[in-house]
C-alpha cells in the first residue's frame, strides 16, 4: 500500500511539475513579441529646460506646439 501511494505521489509531482514548465515556456515567448512592438525613442527633445527623448523631429515639434499652446490658454 505504501509503494502504491509513493508512486501515485510521484507520478503526480512530475505531471505538475512539467505542466508549470510548459506554462513558463508559453510565457518567455510572450515577452519576446513585447520586445520587438517597442517604440525607439532616440531624438532628443528639449521643452522647457527639460530634456525628454522622442521617437522622430516630427513628433517633439509637436509637442512643443502643443505645450506651447496649452501655456497660453
């Protein structure tokens, strides 16, 4: 009866043990795909003496515009 139970044990440590391990496999994946949707952020963009990073020119000159517009509301 012992052996029995310790090898009902075992069996079901090692079906839980490699279901967590296919689940961890499953979640590296994930990251990867979050990795390469990531926006480069490498223009510099100085407003107010306050340095921030922009993805493009276009998008700082917008910005400042709308900073610019919103101080003088």
């Amino acid at each position: 009866m012992k052996k029995i139970r310790i090898l009902l044990i075992t069996i079901l440590s090692f079906a839980s043990i490699n279901s967590y391990a296919s689940m961890c496999t499953a979640h590296s994946s994930n990251d990867e795909d979050k990795t390469s949707s990531k926006m480069s952020y490498s223009t510099p963009c100085e407003i107010s003496d306050t340095v921030l990073m922009a993805s493009s020119e276009d998008v700082c000159l917008a910005l400042k515009e709308k900073i610019s517009n919103h101080d003088h509301d």
